[in-house]
C-alpha cells in the first residue's frame, strides 16, 4: 500500500514533468518565432538595400547631362613629341633623316 506522503511525492513528481514539458514546448516554440521573425526581418533589409541600390543607380542616370554630338567635326589626329613632322608644314624634320 502507497502511504500518503509517497503519494504526495509522485503527484509533486509527476506536475514538475508535466511543467517542464510545457516550459520546454513554450521554449521550442518561442526559439520558432524568433527564427521566423528573424528570416523576414533579414528579408525586409535585404529587399530595403536592392530598392535602394536601384533607386540610386536610376537617379545616377538621371543626373548623367545629355552630351551633344558635336555639330563641327574635330580632329583628333594629335602629335606627340616623339613624331617626326614638324608641326607647322606637316614635312619631316631634318632629325629623322
């Protein structure tokens, strides 16, 4: 026969796992959530900085000013130094020959 104190040992016994198995339930489904909570917010930044990118690179293009083509054709057939024509008559110079 169970006496009372042993009786009262196993209910105390067996509320104690019934709360730790609620706590553990509790916790498992709190450490979900934050997880979850964690992903979207990842996303919402990460969705933030794409728009953002793009907002910027759109307005970049934007600001570009139109360039005009050039209504007077220009040369940009340029002398350098090391050539050997004179830049006045267009005939090599006497050091090259």
């Amino acid at each position: 026969m169970i006496t009372s104190k042993q009786r009262q040992r196993q209910l105390a016994r067996a509320r104690y796992e019934r709360q730790q198995a609620q706590r553990e339930s509790r916790a498992k489904r709190q450490r979900l959530i934050r997880l979850v909570i964690g992903a979207l917010v990842g996303l919402v930044v990460l969705a933030a900085l794409g728009w953002l990118v793009l907002h910027i690179v759109n307005e970049e293009k934007k600001r570009e000013p139109n360039v005009p083509t050039p209504s007077i054709p220009f040369s940009t057939d340029l002398q350098t130094p090391s050539s050997n024509v004179s830049p006045t008559s267009g005939e090599p110079t006497k050091d090259s020959e």
